[in-house]
C-alpha cells in the first residue's frame, strides 16, 4: 500500500507564491536582467554613441568618486536637497492620509462626495502639478503663482506672514494632490477593523481617544507601513524629480552611476522602514 504524504498548509502557500511570481521572474531574467547588469557595467566606463556603434572607455571608480565626493557635484547640488525634502514630505502625507481615511470611515452627510474630491487628484495627471513643484524650487508648487492667489494673500497678510502662508498653503496642495491611493488604503484597512471591538471597548468605559490608541493603530501598523513604502518609493521614482532629470544620453557612463547610488539610498531607506516597523510591529505583539 503506497502511503501518500501531505503537505503542509505553509509549504502550500509558498508554492502557491512561487507560481504567482513566475510570470514576474521569467519577465525580469528576459527583459530587465541584461539591461540593469548592463547599466552596472557602464557606470565604470565612458559610454558614447558613435557612428560604429559604442565608444567604451574605462575610467574605473571615478564616476562614482564625482558623485559622492566632489563638492558642489549632483549628489551636494540635487540629490541631498531632494533627499531632505522628501524625507519631510513622506511623514506628513502618510499622517494626513490616515487622519483623513478615519474622518472619511464615519458616518455623515455628503461621506461619498469627500472621498471622490480626496481621490480626484488619482484620476486625473498629477505629472504637472508635480514638475511645478520641482520647477518653482523646493517648498513652492508654483499653484497658487498660476491662479492669482499669492497676490490676494499678500494683500490681506503683507510681508512676511504673506510668504509664509503661501508657502504652508503650497505644501498642503502637494500633499492633498500627492495622498489619494494611501487614503484609499487606509479606508479599506480600517474597515477591516470590526466594529464590534469598537462596541466592547465603549462598554468597557475607554475614550475615542484611548479606542485609537488601543485598537485603530494597533490594527492600522500593517497599512502604514505599506504606504509609507508606497510614498517613498512613488516620490523616489517619479520621472520628474531632479535626480532622474539628471540621467540622460549625453553620458551614459556618469547617467549608470548615478542611478546605482540613487538605487542604494533608495534600498537604504527601504531597509530602514522594514526594520523599524518590524520592531513596532514585535512591541504591539509583546504588548498584547
């Protein structure tokens, strides 16, 4: 009699992975494995388009030594500004995102009409509200220079305080236009939240407030951290930020090298999410 052996239920689940992945994987080693071990290859050397075909000269690790070395070079004149800037953004629109998605969870008049406004932004093109961001210089989205509405609030706060609240009115902008898909997200994790915990914890005599800090976040950790891997990586590599204006055909050689060191600190950010959510995400479970 022939014994027959069963898998189990974990074992299935990966398989089961694996085969959603193949498809991805055999696209990868087809279309993109030559084409980024190639890119590897050319950041060490000085590539040209000639009439013959490639003029390639070796130049070594110089590449990167301009980038990363050279005062006044790309990474000091572009990529740490954007850097800093994007570091300050990705928290506020991950904030105000889930602010808004539990605002928008309630119950109200007019529910439906708020969350198609909060998700406008995602139907239409954001590509040039953003290269006006970039355009106008950091902190300035150059939206409220093109309707008008810097000049009246100058006129009813002049001086400084006009500036500056053209500035803060700027930033919200960018944020509403830039946190659709994480509100989205943050609906649709909330909602997966029974209510009927919410129901237990106001028997028990806990606060809104101590509901939130108890239940909402506790049960919200698994899509923060998926959208502040979103956000990072949708500011990171949307066309028009100032790094990827910088790679272009006139040198192939610098453009490959600079894309690998945008490609670490991008790796490096990632790195540093997953460990710190890793670590919250072990604290909730030690907690409860």
């Amino acid at each position: 009699m022939i014994k027959t052996r069963k898998l189990k239920a974990s074992t299935l689940r990966n398989i089961e992975g694996t085969i959603f992945l193949l498809p991805w994987l055999f696209g990868l080693l087809v279309f993109m494995a030559f084409p980024i071990g190639f890119s590897f290859y050319m950041s060490f050397n000085q590539v040209k388009i000639v009439p013959e075909g490639l003029d390639i000269q070796y130049k070594g690790l110089s590449y990167y030594k301009l980038i990363l070395f050279e005062q006044g070079s790309i990474l000091y004149n572009d990529l740490i500004p954007f850097l800093r800037q994007a570091l300050f953004m990705i928290p506020i629109i991950v904030i105000f995102a889930l602010l808004v998605a539990i605002m928008l969870n309630y119950k109200f008049p007019g529910r439906m009409m708020f969350r198609t406004v909060f998700f406008l932004p995602v139907i239409f093109s954001s590509g040039q509200i953003i290269q006006e961001f970039y355009d106008q210089g950091e902190g300035t989205l150059g939206f409220l220079e093109q309707y008008n509405i810097s000049s009246y609030v100058s006129m009813v706060f002049p001086g400084a305080w006009g500036a500056t609240i053209s500035s803060v009115l700027n930033s919200f902008v960018l944020i509403l236009w830039y946190s659709g898909v994480q509100i989205l997200i943050f609906l649709a994790g909330r909602q997966t939240i029974s209510s009927s915990v919410y129901e237990a914890a106001r028997i028990d005599g806990a606060s809104p407030w101590e509901s939130f800090w108890k239940i909402t976040l506790p049960g919200m950790v698994p899509f923060i951290f998926l959208n502040t891997i979103y956000t990072l990586v949708d500011l990171f590599t949307f066309p028009r930020n100032p790094i990827m204006q910088r790679v272009n055909t006139e040198d192939y050689g610098l453009s490959s090298a600079l894309v690998w060191i945008y490609f670490a600190i991008v790796l490096l950010f990632l790195a540093v999410i997953m460990l710190a959510f890793a670590r919250i995400s072990r604290s909730y479970q030690q907690t409860r």
